[in-house]
C-alpha cells in the first residue's frame, strides 16, 4: 500500500505521542478514526512493540499485549512505585488476583461482555477476594503447586500472603510497623487501578470500572489466549455444585 508524506507523519505523531504518554486526545482520535491509512499505519506501528491501540472515551489508549512489550510495566516497577520496599513476588501475585476479582464483581460469568454493577465498594471486594481464596484453599497445597507450573502464579505463596496479613480496620490506630490490613492491602491496589485509569471513584468508598477497562474486558481479558485460563479455574472450581451470589459468577 501506498502512503503519502502527511499520512505517514500524522501517524507517527499519535504514535509518539501515545509511547510518551500512553493515551492520546479527542485530535489524536478524530485522526485515527477518519483515516484509514494514517489507523492502520499507527496500528502497524503499535504491533510492532507487541501493543494494541484502544478507543474508549473520546480518547486513545496504548496498551501493552506481552511481557516483552518495551511498554510493559515490570514487576519491579510495581514493587517500586505501588508496593512496599519489602515487597517480594507473592505480593504482586496476590496485586493480580484481586485485580481480577474487583473486575469479575462487575460481571455475571467470564463469557459476559457487559457489566451487571454499577460500582463495587471496598468491603464487597474483600468479601470477594475471600471467598476465591477460600476456593483456592479447597485444592490443596499439593495440587496447587502442580497448576502454578501451568498457570505461572504461585497459588500457595497466594494464599499465604493473604491469610499473614492482619483482617483489622483501618482505623484502628496501633499497628506496628510490619502489620498491614488486608483492606489496606486494597487500598493499595486501589491507588494503582487509579492512576492508570482503570476505574474512578463514584463514592467514598466505591469504585466503578472505566471506558478503557470495559474495552480491555472485551477484547482481551475473557480471552483464554490472554488470561491463559486463569478466569475459568478461578471462577469453575466446585461451582457447579452450589448456590453463589451474583459477584461470585464470574
């Protein structure tokens, strides 16, 4: 295909200024969608670094597909900036599982593509991640450790992290310095959903899911090729066999 100078320059320029900032503007996005060459040229561009390009309100988005995608937050990045200097790897696995509970409490099932809440509070969110570490739980330490070779996540330091931390208030005021709250652990987690604009805060103590993050849902986090099924033995184990809320269907 052939592109004029304009065209190619148009698109380098969203693209630039989707790698600098990670999301681009209302200018950027009229660009995009009333050219085809200059989308397919910036969609080209964004493949390349192993990304997908996103519209969702009235905005662009860059959002990283693979580990290896130079825009891929790292793990130590994550412990630098959200988590506390002691941090170690059962902590940023412990971060990913309530992050994909606190989305699974807006869907019936991880074959839904809407929404079926409007916000989620933070105490709704504890229950929740209680309850899937209870199913965990129900495994077994030894087959546990046989799927996190096939899944990639240390289920039992899971588990371990989240059953070592203290189920108390945040405003209780005597904490010593080595003790933190499971909800304050949310809170954390809360922070980082946050600034990368993955949610909004609706209330006090309620949080609701984004444009950006429903598009996300859609495209790629109910695809197995994704989540690496990690959404369906979450949500399947033992289900079949008993009554659960709303939230816990997904």
């Amino acid at each position: 295909m052939q592109y004029l100078e304009e065209e190619v320059i148009t698109a380098f320029r969203i693209y630039a200024l989707l790698t600098q900032k990670g999301e681009a503007g209302s200018d950027s996005l009229q660009q995009y969608e009333s050219d085809d060459k200059v989308r397919g040229l910036v969609d080209q561009f964004a493949a390349e670094m192993e990304c997908a390009v996103l519209t969702a309100g009235g905005r662009l988005y860059l959002i990283p597909l693979a580990r290896l995608s130079p825009f891929h937050m790292s793990n130590d990045m994550l412990k630098k900036t959200y988590l506390r200097g002691s941090a170690v790897n059962a902590d940023l696995y412990l971060m990913y599982l309530v992050m994909i509970v606190f989305i699974g409490g807006f869907y019936d099932s991880y074959q839904t593509m809407e929404p079926t809440r409007n916000f989620l509070n933070m105490n709704d969110w504890l229950s929740l991640v209680q309850e899937r570490v209870d199913v965990l739980q129900e495994h077994g330490d030894e087959h546990l450790e046989r799927l996190s070779k096939e899944f990639s996540y240390r289920w039992v330091d899971i588990i371990e992290r989240w059953n070592a931390m203290d189920d108390i208030k945040e405003n209780v005021k005597r904490q010593s310095g080595q003790t933190i709250s499971r909800i304050s652990f949310l809170d954390t987690v809360r922070r980082f959903l946050l600034e990368q604009e993955l949610v909004y805060q609706v209330g006090p103590d309620e949080l609701d899911l984004t444009e950006k993050t429903k598009i996300i849902v859609q495209r790629y986090f109910m695809e197995a090729e994704y989540n690496r099924g990690i959404l369906e033995f979450l949500y399947s184990f033992k289900e079949s066999t008993k009554e659960e809320s709303h939230a816990n269907n997904f």
